[in-house]
C-alpha cells in the first residue's frame, strides 16, 4: 500500500482490519503514506489489540513526531508484540 495518499483518515480504517482477531496480515508496508502521529498512535494501538500476526512494518517516508516514535517504541518493548522489521 506503499505511495498512497492514505492519510491518517486511511491508516485508522485500516487500524479497524488489523484488530480483527481473524486478520493474519504478516507484512504492511505503507511507506510515503503521509502518516502523521495521529496516524502512528492508531497504529500502535491497533497492534496491541491483535499482536500476533504482524512481522514487518514499512512506514519509511512519513511523519511520525516524537509521539508517533514512542508510541511505536513502547509497543516494540510489548513481549506479545512480534514485529521483527520495523522500518
């Protein structure tokens, strides 16, 4: 999903899937997506719903703040969190 204008707006539908317990997406890339902090934080909050199946997230490109960093920080010290490669 990579080069879309996905916006925070999109990544929160998305956020939505990825809590889906049924949802088994191992790899999501969304590099140049224009992904604020806000976007960052659903994120995050979408992985600790459901941390079982991610492994690797692409978020290259975007603008996470200093919020959108720690959020994503704090859920990579989560023992349930299974994110190998986080870019």
């Amino acid at each position: 999903m990579s080069n879309n204008n996905l916006q925070d707006s999109g990544v929160k539908l998305l956020c939505t899937g990825l809590e889906n317990m049924k949802c088994h997406l191992e790899i999501l890339r969304l590099s140049d997506c224009s992904i604020t902090e806000e976007g960052y934080k659903a994120l995050a909050s979408a992985l600790r719903s459901n941390p079982s199946h991610l492994i690797e997230l692409d978020l290259t490109g975007n603008d996470p703040g200093q919020s959108g960093v720690k959020e994503l920080s704090d859920l990579l010290q989560d023992p349930n969190c299974q994110l190998k490669t986080l870019r």
